[in-house]
C-alpha cells in the first residue's frame, strides 16, 4: 500500500447541527482512503464517515475521554452497539475484549505521559471501539501509544482497513512495551556483569526500581495476550482480523517472554543480596562469639576476685594483682587453644 504525507481534506458533507460539538474532546482524527491521509474535518466528527460506503473511507478518532462533551457524543451519537458503547465509556480499567455485531472492542493498557515529557511508570487504559468503516479510542490521560500511532500516520502510514488500524494501534502499545522491556534487560544484564567481573553487590533499592518495571510490564503484557487470545478464540471475530490478532498475539508472547526472563534474572540478583547479607551478618555474629569464647573465662576470674569477701586469694600478696593478671590471660588462651584444636578458628 502506498505511502502518502497527510493531504488536505476532500470535499465533505457538514455533520447535522443538532449534533454535539466533539471538537472539544477530540485529540485527533484521521480519514484514510485510496492511499492517502487527510485530518478529519472539524464539521464532520461522525461515525461511521459519510459516504464512506461509496468512497471507501476509513476514519479514525482519538478521543479525551475525561471531557464531558466527547462522552455525550459517544452516548448520543456514535453509531456503536450498545455492549461496545457501554465498554468505552465504561470507567473500568480491566483489560477485556468484546465482540458484538460485527464491532469489536477492547480495553488494553499502555502507560502514560505528561505533557512534554517521556512516558511515565503510571499505567492507563485505551478504549478502543473498532467498526468496519471507522475505529473510535478513547482515553481519560495521554497515552505514549497514541503518539506513536500520530507519528507513523503523519509519516505516511494508512490503514484504510479495520485489520491495519487494530494492527497499528496494538503495535503501538507493544513498540512502547519492547522499548521499556529491551531497557529494562540491558540493566539486569548490565549488574549481572559487574556482579561476575568485579565483584560488585547490587544494590537493593536498584533492583526494586527494576523489579517493579517489571512487573507493571508483566501484567501489561499479560493482559494483553488475555485480550488476544480471547478475540482469537471468539467465533464472532470478523474473519478480516483473524490474521492480524493471530500476528499481535505471537508478538506479544514473544515479548513477554523476554520480560518473564528479566523478572528470573532480577530475583537471581535479589537472591546474591541477600546471600551476601545473610554472609556479612554470619561472619560478624562468628566474630562476636569468638570475642565472647574468648572474654567470658577472663570476665569470670575478674568477677570472681571483685568480690568483696574475706580471705580472698593474694588479697594480701605484694604480686596479687600480677597473679589475677596470669589467670585472666591463662583463662583466655587455654579458651584459645581449645577453640583452635575444635577447629572453630579454623587452624
């Protein structure tokens, strides 16, 4: 299929009056036909697109779900079924996937940005409501997948089919997904190195941090090929899609995978921790036991001599103190000596 920069929009017909404005609440929409792109026009916010039976066009809108005025014009407007309507409004996060009159709708998990930044460690929702002549998304904060699918449109991409659109967007949530995870990979494998070259001990608040990248991507990952696999196994499935669910969820399994890999390695990390602390802590308690072997004999002659009794031994001798010296040290080292021949010194 060609590739085409975005053109400017063909004639239309205006959308009825009476309809609610969208324009507040739409991020983006796209028309794609006959290998060209052009943006929605701003009169024409319908669904399906008009005319699109005759000249085969293809529309897609990208919704802020947060804005009450978008949310009317789903409940009011959009020609959805009624299950696939209720999904995309619907506040639910889970991630699931519905069939119904030839729709298909789904909610998947990407992770969010703030404006003018990366993406973030927070994770949200992508409602996606997918017809044969258009596909609504919807989403309550900036999703990076929606940026990726604008970049690749604005570069040229057209998917003037149900089975390119769904194949951009998830493919978009999964590119978002590999990057993390190939940088997640390459920092597990980075303190594996320096814990095998140079002895380094990994430090735990690092591998928390990567511990739970991975398990946000893990669940991420998870659901999705959850979502996949249940549109893969439903008989209602549009046969159009078949292939590319089938294509998405070996990637998906692929990659996660990869992600179930780190999280082994990471717990292997977290495992030489705390192997390394249980040794330090086992290394100072044998320190302190031989220090107490050693003192306890001399800490039971001194005690015995401070006791404030008659006729204690060399009370009155000129040397006594050198006498109670003698023992002390003589108590100490025959503890010594029999530690060594036991074999607790390691002699």
């Amino acid at each position: 299929m060609p590739r085409s920069a975005l053109t400017e929009s063909p004639p239309h017909r205006a959308g009825s009056p009476e309809r609610p404005a969208l324009q507040a609440g739409l991020v983006w929409g796209f028309d794609f036909g006959e290998g060209r792109v052009w943006p929605t026009a701003p009169d024409d916010l319908v669904v399906p697109p008009t005319d699109a039976a005759r000249d085969g066009r293809f529309r897609w809108l990208h919704i802020n779900s947060a804005n009450q005025a978008s949310r009317r014009w789903i409940e009011e407007q959009a020609a959805l079924p009624d299950g696939v309507r209720e999904l995309l409004l619907s506040p639910e996060t889970h991630q699931r996937a519905l069939v119904e009159n030839g729709f298909v709708a789904c909610v998947l998990h990407d992770f969010e940005v703030d404006f003018g930044s990366e993406e973030t460690t927070r994770t949200g929702a992508l409602h996606i409501a997918l017809g044969p002549e258009a596909m609504l998304s919807a989403r309550h904060h900036p999703l990076a997948a929606a940026d990726v699918v604008r970049r690749k449109v604005e570069a040229g991409v057209c998917p003037v089919t149900p089975a390119q659109s769904f194949d951009l967007v998830v493919s978009a949530i999964i590119q978002v997904a590999a990057r993390r995870a190939t940088t997640l990979a390459r920092s597990v494998q980075a303190s594996e190195d320096r814990l095998l070259n140079d002895g380094w001990e990994p430090d735990p608040q690092e591998l928390s941090s990567l511990r739970r990248e991975a398990v946000r991507l893990n669940r991420q990952l998870s659901g999705i090929r959850a979502v996949l696999q249940r549109l893969e196994e439903d008989e209602d499935l549009p046969e159009a899609l078949l292939p590319s669910v089938e294509k998405l969820n070996q990637r998906v399994a692929a990659l996660h995978g990869d992600v179930a890999a780190a999280q082994a390695d990471i717990r292997l990390l977290r495992e030489e921790i705390d192997l390394q602390m249980t040794q330090r802590t086992n290394r100072n308690l044998y320190v302190l036991s031989i220090l107490s072997a050693l003192l306890l004999p001399a800490t039971l002659v001194t005690g015995f001599f401070g006791m404030n009794t008659g006729n204690m031994l060399w009370s009155h001798s000129d040397h006594g103190t050198l006498f109670a010296g003698l023992a002390v040290a003589g108590s100490a080292a025959s503890i010594y000596l029999w530690l060594r021949f036991k074999g607790f010194l390691g002699g």
